[in-house]
C-alpha cells in the first residue's frame, strides 16, 4: 500500500464518502497480513516506498501465488526474484498480466507503468556477455522502482579501448552498477575514471578459483578506488535496489 | 589541484596575469607526478573531486611524506590512513598544521575547513564500543569530503529499545553508515526501518568465528534488506567516501 | 577402580589361589573390565530417555526398513530424518501406521500420541517463508518427544513490527527455536528479548556469500546475545531434541 | 537494575516514602544510560535477569571503568570478559572490591554474593589442562548467576577409563557443560551417556588443523549425539550464561 | 608381473628352455608400457608386491579396458576404484571373470584367490551405517592383498556399549582400519584403547559443517591419541593398501 | 600529458581566443583523451598477435554463433573453449568447417591451417590419464597459435621410471606445460629436471582434499622448483596460450 | 608402569616379600591419579606400551612438573612435547636429568636407555634444511620408543638426484617418515619407490598459498602413491610415535 | 658450478696439466655435497643454468652460512631470498662482500657482475608504493640472472592514465612482471596491452579480504586477460626467476 492509497483512504473518511467501519476493514492489514506460511509485510511500501519483494527460491508456487494473491489487492508493482520457469509459469497462468523474464528470473507484475521519478540516470556496466542476466536483474529492478536506466555490456578490462569508448555516457551517469564475475577488476577501472558512487556487483562467472564468485566479490570489496560499494554474488536485484535508493531526490 | 584552483590559475592567463610559461609549470604535473617511489595523481581532485588519498600501510614514513610534500602545494586538504603512531609522530613533525586521530589512525591534514556540499545529514551508527575506531574513520573521511556527519554508537541488536529511542535522527538522515562486528546484524535491522542507501562496515571485533571480520562480512552482504551495500573488514574510510559520494548535490 | 576388588585379587596373589601370570592379565584390562560393569546393556531409550532416531541420508530403503523392523517391537516411537520421497515410499509401504512429512524429509512412526511432558511451551520462529521445512522438522521432533510447541513463521529482522506483535508468545515460551538462513540475525533480536535459551539454528536458505548455511551458522555464533546455543545447518531435528532435553521437567 | 529493586521503589512511591520526582530521578535511566561511547543497557537486568556483561576485548581501561561508574550504582553483579591484566589492573585499582581471575580473564564485581536459585547443578568438564582457562570462564559465570558448579578436569576420549570413573557425577547433573579442544569428541561422548542438555565449547587448544578451533566447533556441531547445542570458540562465558538460562527454574 | 613370474622366466633361460630373444619379448615390457593415453607400470609389482590399481574416476570405460587388457596378461590380481555401475558393466562384459561391488564402486580380477601372506588381522570399525561402503573398499583392497580382515559395522560413541563390547576382537587385531563421517571421533576412542596403529578414513556422511568429510577429517589429523595415522576423504582404497603394508611380515 | 597541447591551450587562453570554462573543460578530461589518442582501434589480433579467443560456458548458442558472423569475417582462425556438446552441434551445424573436439570441449575453426612461427617445441606432460582432455586444451590452443606441440602422456610421480624414461623430449623443449590433479607434485619434479620454463596447470581430478583441483593450484604455485608458474585449474587453453606467448620468436 | 614393573609388583605379593596392604598402596594409582589440574594416566603404559606424553602447549610450567612428579615415580621413560625454552629451563632445574631439545621443542627424561625393540629401521627424510626441527622431533620420539632409527635430511624433489643417491638406506628401511612442506611432493616421490608404509609429515614451513601447511597437507592426503598415511601439521612427534607402533614386532 | 668452469677441469685433464686423482677431488661434489644438514645441489648449476637459491626463512645464521661456504668455492654468483636483518648481518660479517637489501629481504653475493644474457627487456609494474618491495625482490633476481630490467612504480588501476603514459616501455618489453596486492587487477590490464608474457605477482598488501594476498592471487588466476600466469604470494623471487627464464635466448 503506498502514501498515495493512504492518503487516499484518509481523504474518503474525511469526505464523510467512507464509513469508519469500512475504513477500518481496508486499513487492518496496513501492518501486515499473517497467512498460514508468511507475514505479508503491507506496511513496508508506506515505509520504505517500495513493497516487499518476493525470493522465489525455496518457496513453492503455491506459496508465491498465496503472497501475491494478497499484495496485488494493495500494491501497483510486484516483484518476484529467482524464481525458475516451471515454477514461472504457473504463477503466470493465475497472473496472466505479470511478465516472466526468464534470462534474469525474474516476474514483475504492475497495475501501471511506474513514473520515472529517479534524480539522474542509471548506468549498469557490464565485463561480459555471460554477465549479462545479473545486468538484467539489476535493470528489471530500477527501472520498476522509476529510474531512467542504460546499458553498456561486454567491455572487459582485457580490451580498455571498449570501455574508453564510452567516456561520455559513464562521465554523465548519476549513479553506476558494474557487474562482473572471474577476476572482478571493472569496477576499479570504472570507479577510478568518476566521482559518483559505483555499485560493484559480482557474479559466479568463471570458474576454478573463482570460486564461484568469492574472488570477484572479494576483489570488488579490495578496489583501490574508494567510490566503490558491494553487494553479494549475483545479487542484481540488489544492486538495482539500492541503486535506486541512491538515486532518489 | 581542485576546480577552483584551475580556474583560478587559467583566469590569471587569460587576465595577462600569469605568464604562460609559468602556468605550464604550474601545470605540468596536473596528470600525475612520477617520484622514485610513486605516481603522485595530481589530476584525481579534477577528475573525482577529492584529491589522492595516502594508503600508510606499508609505506615508511618517508614515503608518506614524499608525497605530502608534493600534494599539499596543489591540493587544500589531505587524508593518511591506516598509519602508525611512530609513522604518524613523524609525518606530524614535518607537517605541525596536520592531525593524528589514533583512534582512527589517521592524518587529516587541511588548508582550510571544507565548506558543508553534501545534500543531507549523514549518520552514523556502530553496534558497540569497540566498534568505535573505524566509525571514527568514516566520520573523518566523510567530514572532510564536506559533509554534516552524525553519530550514534553502541546501539546493538541485543538490546532493541536502545536504537528505537533514535527513530527520529534515523528517519531524516540521507545516508547511513552501520558499523558492526560480531554477527553484523544491525545494517539489516536499520536498514529495515528506512527508504535511504545504507553502507555497511563489517568489522573484525569479536573472536572464533568471528573470523576477522569475515563472519560479519558475510552477513551484512546477505542481508534481507535490500538498500544495504557493503565495504571492506574496518574499511571506515571507504564506507565514508562512498557516503559522500552518495550525499553529493 | 575398585578398591576392594584391588585388594581381593593381591589377596589372592598372596595365597597362591591366583597365579602371577593370571593376576598380570586380569589387572591388565581393569579400566575396561569396569567400563564393561558400568555400562549393563540399557538400551538407549532406558539410557537417554527416547530412542535411537534413524539418519535416513546414505541408508538404503532395505536398511531403514530392516531397523525399523527391529525397533518397532520396542519402541513406542520411532522417527526417521533425512529421508528421501522414493526412499520414504518403500518404507510406508511396509509401515503403513508411519507417516511421512516431505517438506520435513521425515518419517514419524507412533504406537500411541506421547503424552506432555514438558515443564513449559517451546516457541518456534522462522525468519522466512523457505525456512519453513527446517522449522518444521523441529516442530515434529519436539512434539513426538512430548512438547506443547507453537510456532510463528516469516517474521524477519526487516520488519521488525511483525516479529514485535509476537511479543506476548516470546514472553511466555519456556525455550525457543529460532530458524533462519541468509544473514542469520534473527537468534538475537529474539534472544535480546527474554531471559529464556534460544536454540538457534542456521539453513542454507541464501545464494552467494550465504555459503550454503555458513554465514548463518557463524552469525549465530558470534551472537551479541549470551543466551544462544546453535546446532549445524539445517538440523531441526537436533534442534527440536534438545530443546525438548531443556523442557524435561 | 534488579526485579526486587524496581518492586522496593514503586512500593516506597506507594508508602508516600517516596517522592514522585525523586522515584522519576531514580527510573529515569531505567531504559539505557548514554554516555560518550556506550549505551549502558540498564533495563536489561529486568528483561534478562541478569544485568549486562562487559565484553572487555577491543575496549580501553577508561571505557571499562566508565561504564563500571555506571552499572554499579544499579547493579549487584557485573562480570566484565577478556579483559587482559595490564587494563584489569586499572579496573582494579578503581574497584577495589572486584576480583581479577587471570586464567579466565575475567573480572568479577558483586555487592554480594548471589543466592543459589538454578534448578540442579551444573558440571563442567574438560577435556585437557590446556582448556582449564575455558571452562574456568564459564564456571565463574554460572557461579556469578546463582548455580550450583562442579568440574571434572582433563578426561579426554583417548583414556575412557577416566571419563567413566566419574559417571555417578555424570549422570546427576541438570545440565552439562564440556570442553574440549583438537578433535572435539569429548562433547559426543558424554552427551552419549545421559538425557540431559549439553552445552559443547571448542577451544583454540591445537595446532595444524585444529584450525583454532575450527575443527573442534564442526565436530561438535556434527555431533552423533543430538542433545548437544554449541557456542563459539573458547566462549567459556557464553557456556556458563546459557547453562545458567536452562538451569532456570 | 610379480617377483615369481620374473624368477620363472629367468630360470627358463638358464635352463636353456627359453630362448633370449623369447625372454627379451616377455620382459620388454617390465618397466612400462606406452599405450595411447597411458603408461601401463608392469614394473609396480616387483617395485611394490602389487600391481598398479586403476583409479576410475575421469577415465572412460575404453581406457579402463584398454589398460586391463595389458595388464591381465602380466599380473595375477588387478583393482578398478571408482567406477561407476555403467562404466563397469562395459568392464565386465569384456571381463567376465572380474566381479563388480557396487557399494564400493570396486571391479576385482583375480587369476586365482591371493594367499594370505599377513601377520595379522587387519580390523575394520566404522561409525555408522552410512560408512559402511568406504569400510567394504577398504575390506576388498586388504583381502585381495593378502590379508585376514574383519569388520565391526555401526559402533558410533554415542552409544560406547556397543564399542566396548568388541573389546577382544579389538585387543588381538595387528593393525585397525577406522572409518567415520560426522565428527569423526570413532578412531581417538579406539586408538586409545590399544598399542596398535590406526588408519583413520574420514567419510563424506553428514551434511551442513560436516564440509563433505572436512570436518571428520581435520578431527582425525588432530586426534588426542598418538596411533593414528590418516588417508584422505572417503578413500577406503588407501586405508585398505596402507594397512596391507602394515600388516606385511 | 603532451607539454605542447597544454602549452596551446594555455596560449590560447591567453590569446583571448579560449574562454576559460571551456580550457577548463579541455582540461578536465585530458588525460583521458590522452588515453583515446593512443588507442587507435586497432582489433585485438593486431595488438595482440592472436584473435578474440570466445569463452563459451554461460553464453547461448546462439551468442556464440553470433560473435562467429562477426569475427569469420574478418580472422583466419578462431577458438570457442569450455562449450558443451549440445551448445557444439548447434554451432557446428552453422559453421560446417568447425572441429569440435568433446574431451577439450573446444571447437576449432580455420580458414587454412597457421603456419609454424614458435622458437622451438612446446612439450606437454601429464601426470594422469584423467587429466588429458585438459592437456589437450592446451595442445589445441598452442597447435592454433603456431606452435610444435609434443605430448607425454600418464607420468605421475609415483613411477618415476615412466618420467626419466622420456629425459631426452624433456630436455630439448623449449618451454613445458606440465597438467597434474591430485597431489599437483608434477610440475616440481619436472621443473627440477631443466632450465626452461615451465607452465604448471592444477586440474580438478582428485577427491576428498582434492578440493576440486585447489590442493594441486596450491602446491604448483609452492612448487620448490623456481622456474615454475601457474594458471588456473583446468585451463588447458590458458596454458596453451601463456606458452605460445613465451615461445614466439 | 610398564609391564616387568606389575609382573615385580605381583611377584613380590606372591613370594611373600611384600605385604597386601603395600602392595595396594603401590597400585591404588594404576588406574590414574586425579590432580588438581589434571588425570594423570598411570595405567596408559600398560594398556598402550608406552606411557601418556605431557603437550607443553598451553600448560604452565608449574602443571608440567606437577604431572611429572607423579609419573616420574611409575614410569621409566617420559616425553614433554612443544615447550617453550622458557618453560623448559623451568622443568629441566625441577628435573636435572632431563634433557632439552631447543629445535624439537621437546624434553626427554629416562631412567635408562630403552632396548631397541623395533623389527626394523624407521628412516626419517625430509625435504628441505627448514623442516629438519619437525624430523627431529618423530627422531627423538622413535628412538625413545625403542626403534633404531637413520635421518636423511635437505632431499627435495628439485633435485632428484640428491634422493636417488640415498636408495639403499630407502628400500632397507623398515617404516618411512617423510616430512615436507611447501608443495608436499616427498612423500608420494618417496612411497613410489618402496614397498613400505610411509608416515607423511606436513610443516608449515612455507609462505603465501602454503597456507600454514595446509597445502602440504592436502597434496599427501592426495598422493597417488596408495602406501601413505598422514598425521598434523608440523607432528612430528605422531609420525615418531605411529611409526614406532607399525615397527613393533 | 657453472657449465664454463667444468669444461675447464676437462680441459686440464686432457691437457695433462691435471692428474686425474685431483680431477676426481675436485668433481666428487660435482653432483652434491652432504653437510649435516643440508645436500648442497653443486649440479645445479649445470642442470639449470644457475646455482640453488637459499631460501632463508626457517634456518639459522649458522645453516646459511655454511652452505655460503660450500656454494662460494664453485659459484659465481649466489642468492640468499627471506632473510630477515639480524640473520643478515651475522651473514655479512662472515662474507663482506655480499650485499643486504633490506626492502626485498634479500642477499647477493656474486664473485664478479654477471653478463647480460637475456634476449630483451624484463619490465617490472607495480601497482602501489607498498607492492616496492616485492618488485625489488624480482628486479635483483632477474638481474643477477643476467638481465636487462627496468621498472615502473605505483600506476594502479584507479588511475588508468599513470599506466598509459609509460605505453612506449610496456609495448617494448620481452616479459612483463606485474606486481599487485589488493584486488590484483592490474594483470590484466597491462596484459590486455600487449602481446608478451606477463607473469603476475600477488602481494600480502591489503587488509579484511585481501585475505593475506588469496584475493590478489585468484583474481590473477582468473584473468580475462589469457598471457597472464602466476606466481606464488609476495614470490618477486620465482617472478624474476621464471621471467629470466622466458627471456633466454
């Protein structure tokens, strides 16, 4: 439930146009809502201005269909993250107007279009073309949180003449997500050439030691540049988050 | 050399002020300055706001001020961190206007006071007492950068009503850095509570496996709040670099 | 040692009854012999005061089976933990009074339903909605091992207000279970609340750095509360037994 | 601040011996106290039953002392933990009635001594004489909170004979405490012989791979025996305190 | 090629039955034999009294036939170790005299059964069922060397009874093979028991902070008695081998 | 920085013909302006002698394929590693005149076959026959770049007879490539052999300790032999690469 | 107490040379004696040939003379592993007969030189000069048990020829203790020549990925030679010790 | 003794200026001298084209300088690596003309300055002013091995343009030596430069999850870049080593 829906509410008991009763019914599960596996957290859209994101993983359709059956009633955007096709799919079938993005497992579901309401635009880097569903995920989640969002991918630190090439839209970015697995040097590279804040996200591409993605994330967390903050493996949804929140007004 | 001061330098050519040989010279070393021992980024300031920060792990004393020497005729504040009190008596010696936090092992050395540039009020929490060295580092680090910084310390998750009584101060920061050994679980308890970028600065107060800092780590990029990201074991610096960043208009 | 039977056998010596020899070799094994005497063959639910629970995992169907075939002549109660749909299949078949919980991947065979036996409730909380098979084993485990036990599910460190309403449940529960993956902070908030042991236990709900249950485990370990113990990730059976070994009367 | 002091004011308010601004004087900091670098948890002798423990390590002489100022006005006990004897010296000095244990390295403040209130009593055994130190921590702490103690030193598995001479002790304890270091199978062992709760400690007793511990923790959280729960490495302290919780009547 | 093979020809030779060119064919071979994607070691049987075993794993089952067929020509006996069932069908319809056991993943070929050629009894202990196939690898090797073995299955510490009531075939075994997964304490309790070496052989049985055999491992490398010496994780070959060599007169 | 390019601007500044904000401008990205001056957009295999090799694990088939139209067009050859079967018929249906080689899991395309241009023979050793199809990586990879390549096969450490027998190829190559799983001793013995340089390359065959391929990194890269250095595990076409590198004339 | 000193004991009680009463006082510690700080283990030389080594880690100088004044009263022979040259001037004025051995951080006290009982020679290799103080400490301790015992030190696999040269002492040896750090490489080198079992050592000497000696370690525990068993880091004294146990008659 | 010095002896022979019982003395160490406690490797220098290195840590001023006494007699040039400075000067005292280098830790002793050898120039990078003196470590190596060697010092990657100010000595260059600690990026971009071998050297340099240099070293393992193979941490030795060994003719 967000401020505008409250405020909504607040109006029409005001108005004289709602009854206390039903004032009350709509708002009772303002704080959460106890089903029998989950605490929906209807609060949290009031709170942190986004509502809760459902973690596909390890949970059953059944129990991502439950959640959902009770925060489409109360939100405009859903979001489901990790999730895998087959379970996908029969989350679609009961909601035929979410979208399945399945490179970045992903189900987003919206009433509407979001307003772009993010200060600057987002520019998600990415090393590599194996890199790209974690850029996905990070994209999928600013941009439904309203942020103008770009892309720049493949432009790993073995060939610099790529990534130099973009001097233009890096210098312009207001904040930047860079996303890379093996030996996880981009976002040093990248943060060195700006002064915005650069969200280093590493992934489990590689292999051997790269440890499944231990070593991108504990060389981001090394950078030499200091305008660098990490979040965990393969954690695009993450990266998105927190990006938007940086770039909020 | 900070934009201004170029400003300054290329306004007194164009006033017939300044020669053009003598601004060459003084602006020969804007990229970088090649001493025995170091490239001094001379060109940082311009490229991302805030000039070269010293490393003094590692380097001896003289080197330490080698390159002060060469910095402080371009740049108006300066930062040593992770230096030693008989490294730092001796770098204090050549520099009487610089200052030793040993707390924070750090140098602040300044022409003059920055003016206030950040946005809003960034705030920083720590967990406990001993958490309080690298706190101090991210509230020096992200004063210098400009920035109102407040503090809250020893406000750990064992004891809930002792966060909860700083709501308010929580509620209107802009940025917050969380500073946490042990378990780290108070960047996810706080970030919980707000809509704004949270940094979060494991570090390695505790024993067993706590190990290092990596336990604490671990959890805070793990975290089921998603506005957190995450720097290095007692890296208070980079937590309040990447804060400013952050608060930057 | 006993003394006198020390004295009896030199007594012998002396009189020539038992030769030297013979004397040399039965005080050779003396610690052992009394180990032997010591442990008259109780078996282990006389000892332990409930019986040997079977470890599914590595087990054929056919050695489950021929275990249980020996028990269920003994017990009143047998459960089986760790095993598989295929597995647990070929089992009920042949025990059609056991039932099988395949989100607890456990097997519950009972003569009778035990009685209460427990001084007070054991409270099980779970951090999220996939932590739930976890909780679930301890549930089953503490009730088959005559426990009152309730349970609050999905009431993570995030949303601090769901696990707040909760209040009066913590207060009264006489021991608590408190599950959870991720960044595993959920045992001391809990355990921050009440002067009651928290048995914690870590899953390996999570991706990247959760490390399948190690960041979980270790968080739980450096817990900043004092009265936390931890079992191994993913274990509610060992959970649900010793917090049934601290509600005995 | 203890559960009959807070009775003894309201009832003196009730008497009208007590002013209503002078009983305000008293409570006022019943929550917490903020000084410059701590939050001192009064409220927490109330809530927990037992007032807040200083964790010594990583805090100064001065810090100690300060919040020693401040407990002590409300308390009747106060441990303070790894605390080495240069800073327990100062401690001492200022606190002259509190006693310095250098093996545990811990300090013990009371006005007097606590009464006996634990359920049965707890036994403390060790696996070595090098871990003597760990199980001391925990004997002071269990002693501290108002338990019955006794200790069974150095019987580790490789000579059973001395564990199974003190099986009458064994078995009548209420609750179990056991330490042990490199391979860490005490705790197995004797949670095999009994039905009672066992707190297991690994201490950084070894070389090689006992890892510092590591190796003792896994292998007591793998334990074949299920009435075990554990507590980080060489947290002798953490033993006692949730030995003490179960000991609770 | 053993040491009476090699005696035979040669004496063929001096005997004049033999012709040189005929013995230098024969023993052309003797060092070893470059086939494709392998170096056959005939010389390993004169060099170590038993030919070279064939490691399965990441070999196909062509080359595992293709080295079988050089070597069935020179030696008596020969072992495949891990192999899988498919692999080892394809084996077994080439070798129909080779028998395959599936729990142990082993193919044994034998000419004819080995003498026994041991001092002793080789003593095979394991903890659990669940250990029971590395145990029976174990058996297969130090039978088809030449040794006496016997087996005690499932005697874990958690229930010492069963242990101790092996006592006499424990006391007379010459050397003991000991195999455990969890916390891998079984090898100190016997060890400390008797005068005799040990090999202890962690096993990958447990889950969570068991790390795949790690844990049971380390314990062992750290165990409180001296007699013990280790093999690697699940490697019931190498404990079977090295007590065969042990056990040699 | 270019001394005369500063001196133009500041003389054009000083001319009146350059406002300031724009020489400010000019000079804010100087140097990396300078850095795209002097990456003229020469494609790799001119700056790098050898085409863009295509690293296929977690790229689609249809990703690759589309990275072959491009490069076809303009390379005489072309190397895709680490591809699966499946995803290998795909591109080999689209490109006819590919080779692929399912043990290197390498596809090989060429427009004609290069042409010899290494210094001498590039000499791979492997210690296992499970450890060829990385070997062969590497042989598929040097072969591509112009090179010799002999190969020696299944020479491990424990017959050392197998690896002196082949002195003569060991000492004439020019540089060695030596693939070892398990305990990686290989290299070492190798290295200890000659006076060439020696790329050690761990693989993942092994169990238990093996670490999937760690313990032998960790033991090449501690190899006592100086003249060793090391690349990932399992990376065949590194190795191949690295030694093709040192190679060329 | 040794095995002749009971047969004495009870020869005595049988000729009537000593009283019943006498001769219980003299056994009535034969199980163990239960000091303050630890159960001395008088019955271990019966049960095990040898009597219980004191390890110096972690023990006061005071508990180490403590334990030694009751078993220098029972036994012939006694071993105090890693002491501190400190501790031990401390233990050597306590018991001048004694003998400390600085390199092997290790005491010897002997009532007499023991008989070589050993069936054959225990030879002792090591790799490198730095791993010669671990060599020594498997020397002394196999040599107080009884065995004839050769050393060939500073062979590593560098240089091969060094090791070959020593092949007699090799192939006659009886039990091989090999010893490494590093790379670890000896004893797989070592065991491929022989027939024997091998004890393999690990030490830490090393640096970076030696990891302490864990690399080492893993390669032994890996060796694709089968005769080899492994013991901790750095234990010397088990080696000595299991090795004494294999070359008992 | 080097390859020039034998023929020599030779010659002498055949010459008859030599009688050959002489000849003999002088060439029976040929192969290696055994002092107590270390084989001297005087072949060495014949099999590998330079004299065994000392490697210093872990022996006594006593053990270096009597192999310094055996090698001076027949070496030219000898290299003593991780000597710390007191071991140092006892070994100077004894060998004036040797010279310490107290940043890299490191002894040469050479009889006369070698000739250059090499076939181009070895360039030495390092990252930052702390990496020095690792870099100085393989600069001396590289350089007594008869090397031209020329450096660059602190161009990390935050600052690309420090790096591609020095494109002419990079691009010109035969092998490249890549120092770096922290997040170890800069391999791979000077490798992504050019087209020679780099060989890249993790350092210690760092802190939290620099992890004693593991970071550094898996990120160069997993290099984007493929002309990159490593040596061990802080190893500037086998850098300049392996390096001096690319570069002969």
């Amino acid at each position: 439930m967000d401020h505008q829906l409250l405020a909504d509410i607040l109006q029409s008991v005001a108005d004289g146009q709602l009854a206390v009763p039903d004032a009350v019914n709509k708002l009772r599960h303002l704080s959460f809502e106890d089903i029998e596996f989950a605490h929906v957290d209807h609060h949290r859209s009031l709170r942190k201005g986004f509502p809760e994101v459902i973690f596909g993983q390890g949970k059953t359709a059944d129990q991502v269909t439950g959640i959902m059956d009770k925060m489409t009633q109360q939100e405009n955007i859903l979001l489901v993250t990790r999730i895998e096709p087959e379970k996908a799919d029969a989350v679609i079938t009961r909601f035929p107007d979410a979208v399945y993005h399945p490179d970045a497992r992903m189900i987003v579901w919206m009433r509407e279009k979001p307003d772009v309401i993010g200060r600057g635009t987002i520019l998600i880097i990415s090393a590599g073309t194996s890199d790209i569903p974690v850029a996905k995920e990070a994209f999928l989640t600013a941009q439904a949180m309203g942020n103008r969002v770009e892309t720049i991918f493949d432009v790993g630190v073995s060939g610099l003449h790529r990534l130099l090439s973009h001097q233009e839209a890096i210098q312009k970015a207001s904040v930047l997500i860079v996303v890379a697995g093996m030996e996880g040097a981009l976002p040093s590279v990248v943060a060195g050439m700006i002064s915005r804040p650069v969200i280093a996200v590493p992934t489990s591409v590689g292999y051997g030691v790269s440890l499944g993605g231990l070593t991108a994330l504990f060389a981001m967390l090394n950078s030499c540049s200091s305008n660098v903050a990490v979040v965990n493996i393969d954690n695009g949804f993450g990266a998105g988050y927190v990006a938007a929140m940086i770039n909020r007004p």
